[in-house]
C-alpha cells in the first residue's frame, strides 16, 4: 500500500513545490497502486514543477497526464518517459484542453519522432501564450516534424528558449526557411535557439540565417560539422546587417578552417553586437579542420 499512502499526502501537502517520478516498479498488482498514488497527487495545489522520467512502455505516463488534468497551478513539466509518439499523444490532448499554463515544456530524448510532434501540435497552440521556453532535443525529429512545429508554435509568442538540438535536420532545409520564416513574421525576438548537432547542411544554414541572426540573442550550431566556409558567408551577411540581435553565436567542434574562419571575419566588419564566439575544436578528432595561425 506504500505508494497509494504516498500518492494521499502529496495529495493533502500544501508545501511541495517539485516532485520526480523516475521508474515505476514492476510487481503483480502494481497497476492498481499506481492508479492509488496518481488519484493522490492529482489533488495536490502546489506542485510547480514535475518531472518523469524512465516509465517505459507502461500505462503509467497515460496516469500521469491524467493526473494532470486538474493542475492549473503547474509551470514546468518535464515528460521524458522513453515511449515514443505514443505518449505523445495523451499529453497533446492534455495541453489541447487549455487548463495547464505552462512557462517550460521539455520533452527530450523521448524519440517522439514526426508523429509525436503532430500529436502536440494543437496543444502547443492552445497553452503557446504561456511558454517561455520548449526542448524537443533528442527526438528524431525531421523535415515534416519542423514544419508541423511551426505551426505549433504560432501562437507562442511570449517564447523565449527554443532547443532542438540532436534532431537530424539534414534534409531539413525547408523545415528550417519556416523557422527563419516563423522567427521573422512573429511577435517576438527569442533570447535563446539551441540547435547543436542537428547536421545542419549549408543550405539549411542558407535557409535559416536570416531570421537566426535578426530575431536571436543566442545561436548555438555547435557539433553541426556538415556547414562549410559556403554555408557560413549567409550567416556572415546577416550579421554584417544592423538589424543583428546575436550576442552569443557558437560555432565549436564544426571543423570551419581558414576557409570559414575568413568568412566570420567578414562578418565581424560592422558587426555592433556580438559579444561571444566559441570556436572550440576536438583535439582528439584527427579529421576536424582546425584553424591554423593565418586564419586567426
């Protein structure tokens, strides 16, 4: 009975702030006291943050979004539960309904994949006033998954972190014009857009500068080693304009070499506000292009 008693004083607590739920345990009869301790902590009024993680395959993330469905207190939600699209999809009805106003929403590593995006789509819409920040990182997002995004996010306006690292955005060079796009037609300047590792190509970089470099404080491509000196001279442009917002702009581990490094620097002539430029390299990595004096 432990976890039905558990779930019955986070239920009556008026002081918890934060709960994590990491790994159900796995016993015959679990299933009722999970349900136990869910009726529980859905009657809790001040839990602000939550964070679960580990629930596998289990019913158990369902319990959690139903769980949720009375919490207009809750400001971050957390939903790392490893089960793909499916869990996606309750969680997207959840938000759908409106009741949550949510500041943060991270959903990484989950592999939610395209589908898991458009399970979210409407639901991001209808809590998007309240957002201040979203990370989809690790998802096996893609090209169609982008898109749906940015319709998702049309009404976040008060959006001030966007994190999408680790996402293959290879082919993505249409997913990310609608980012540019949906960055520059917005009513808002995002203080934060994190997509490392994505393997950004130069035409998706080619895509997606403009509005980077005019609607962001900081950029990080960090990791994304497929951009060359040709995809780099579109960033480049864009921060030669007065209209460039970027303070922090990082490049490291992308191998740019002395090719790249002449292109930045046509960039920095006239440049009024960046403030911080990573170009750390792998040492480790014989086949990284390195910086040699004359690019410096």
């Amino acid at each position: 009975d432990d976890l039905g008693w558990l779930g019955y004083f986070i239920g009556k607590s008026v002081k918890l702030y934060s709960l994590d739920i990491w790994d159900f345990p796995v016993y015959e009869g679990v299933e009722q006291q999970i349900h136990a301790f869910m009726d529980g902590i859905a009657r809790n009024q001040s839990i602000r943050k939550i964070i679960t993680s580990s629930l596998g395959d289990y019913d158990g993330s369902t319990a959690i979004v139903r769980a949720l469905g009375s919490w207009t207190q809750l400001e971050e939600l957390v939903y790392a539960c490893n089960n793909g699209p499916t869990g996606c999809s309750a969680l997207g009805t959840l938000l759908e309904l409106g009741v949550l106003k949510l500041r943060q929403l991270r959903i990484a590593s989950n592999d939610i994949g395209d589908d898991g995006v458009a399970s979210l789509e409407n639901g991001l819409k209808s809590i998007g006033s309240s957002l201040k920040e979203i990370c989809l990182s690790e998802n096996s997002i893609g090209n169609e998954g982008l898109l749906t995004l940015m319709t998702g996010l049309e009404s976040c306006t008060s959006l001030e972190i966007l994190s999408l690292s680790d996402n293959d955005f290879s082919l993505a060079a249409v997913g990310l014009g609608s980012l540019s796009d949906w960055l520059q037609t917005a009513a808002l300047n995002l203080d934060t857009l994190c997509l490392q590792y994505c393997a950004i190509t130069d035409e998706g970089l080619q895509a997606l500068a403009e509005g980077a470099a005019k609607h962001c404080k900081d950029l990080n491509l960090t990791g994304n080693d497929s951009i060359t000196a040709s995809g780099l001279k579109y960033l480049s442009t864009s921060m030669q304009s007065e209209g460039c917002l970027l303070e922090n702009l990082y490049l490291s581990y992308m191998g740019i070499g002395d090719d790249g490094a002449e292109v930045l620097a046509r960039g920095l002539i006239g440049n009024k506000s960046l403030i911080c430029l990573p170009l750390n390299v792998d040492v480790e990595n014989e086949e990284e292009i390195a910086i040699t004096p004359a690019g410096w």
